[in-house]
C-alpha cells in the first residue's frame, strides 16, 4: 500500500511569489489533515479535510493560505503571496477513520518550504 | 505556557543504554498520548499510543503515561544505532469539530556503536 506522498520535496521561492503544495492521501483515507513546522518551532495543525468538506481549518495562519480538496482525493495548499515567515515544512497526514483508537493518522515525507 | 513541553535534547547515549524521554502538558482535555518517530528528512511515524494513565509495552518500547501529574515518557531498552531518530511526543484533542494532534517539539537521539 503506497504511503502519503507529497510534492514538491523542496520549494524555494521569493517573497511575494505563490507556491502550491500538493498532497496524494492514502487510497480510501477520507480524512486529510495539513501541518506545519516552522524552523526551531514544534509541528502544528492547520487543517483538516473530511472527503471535500473542510471539518476545521482553525489553524490556517492567514488569508493567504488556501487548501482545497476537488473530489475528495488529493489535496492542495497554497500560499500567495508568500511571505518570509512562510518558510518551514509542511506535512500532510490521513487516516481512514476519525479518532486514534480507530486509524492512526500516518504522515508524508512533508514539503520543504524556502521563502527568501 | 505551551499546552505541550519537550526537552528537544539532543540526547546522546551509547549502544544498549536505555533511553528515557519525557513529556510535560497542560490540557487536561488531552484524549490520547502518542510517541512519533520521525528520520531525517522523512514525517513522522507512530510507534505508540495510550489512551489511559499506566504503562503500554511494545517490544523494547514502553510508554508510560501519568495523567495526574500531566507526564507522558517513552523508555527505549537496548537502544540501538538505528533507534538514533527524533522523538515527538503527541497528544490528541477534539477541538472545533475536529481531532487534531498537538506536538512537542521533538528530542532527537542519538545511539552510538
């Protein structure tokens, strides 16, 4: 079974640039979750995706962070424009049930994030 | 104060040495207790969880949690070089509709041969 995977790897990009972040979830996760870890910071939520429907996005920084779902497979996070502080890894997570006891929530490699 | 506190190390121990990482948390609405491992340059992978206060053994693995004193640990018996990684603990909470992971900031250790 293919894991969560996430493209690109790396992504260095100037200030004010847009920059788009995909994630492919596990086949039949229908819960899609995005996370960020900004450098010397500890990972933190930002979203979460049940199927197309965003269930929570109480942690989306700012209006210029845009996360969409179309048919409730892969899913995208955009930024635009990017600022400096942008820079960090983000992460994106499924699972196929909601809760922990049911399915764990299992991670991608995560996207490395440079704004200069 | 952070709702979840870890000691990011680095911690630096010798092949065979147990290994003892601690978590500290302040959210009593905490549901689930979990330890990640995350490699470098890969995301985070689970390797265990607890749901209630006591101790949960996994082969060299054991996660300890105290909800009375807010305290979560994860022993490492026999470490190993391969076991060298960063360890996040993390905690779950419902929150806005939502279950969502809170972490710490990760201990990365190192096992030397």
């Amino acid at each position: 079974e293919a894991g969560v995977t996430q493209f690109p790897s790396h992504s260095v990009i100037e200030k004010g640039q847009t920059v788009t972040l995909r994630c492919d979830p596990i086949s039949g996760h229908d819960n899609l979750y995005w996370y960020r870890r900004v450098m010397g910071k500890e990972i933190k939520f930002l979203l979460h995706f049940v199927k197309e429907s965003k269930q929570d996005e109480s942690g989306m920084p700012n209006n210029r962070f845009l996360a969409e779902r179309t048919g409730g497979t892969y899913s995208t996070l955009k930024v635009q424009p990017a600022e400096l502080e942008d820079s960090g890894v983000y992460f994106c997570a499924s699972s196929r049930d909601e809760g922990i006891f049911d399915e764990t929530q299992y991670f991608g490699p995560g996207t490395r994030l440079l704004v200069l | 104060q952070k709702e979840v506190e870890q000691d990011p190390g680095p911690l630096s121990v010798p092949e065979g040495a147990i290994v003892s990482l601690n978590c500290t948390y302040s959210n009593s609405a905490f549901q689930y207790f979990m330890w990640y491992r995350q490699y470098s340059r890969k995301g985070p992978e689970l390797l265990m969880y607890t749901y209630s206060s006591g101790n949960k053994e996994d082969g060299r693995f054991t996660a300890q949690v105290d909800k009375s004193s807010k305290y979560i640990s994860l022993f490492i018996r026999d470490s190993q070089p391969s076991d060298s990684a960063t360890y996040l603990c993390a905690m779950s909470v419902i929150q806005g509709g939502s279950e969502k992971l809170v972490f710490g900031k990760g201990t990365k250790l190192t096992v030397n041969p």
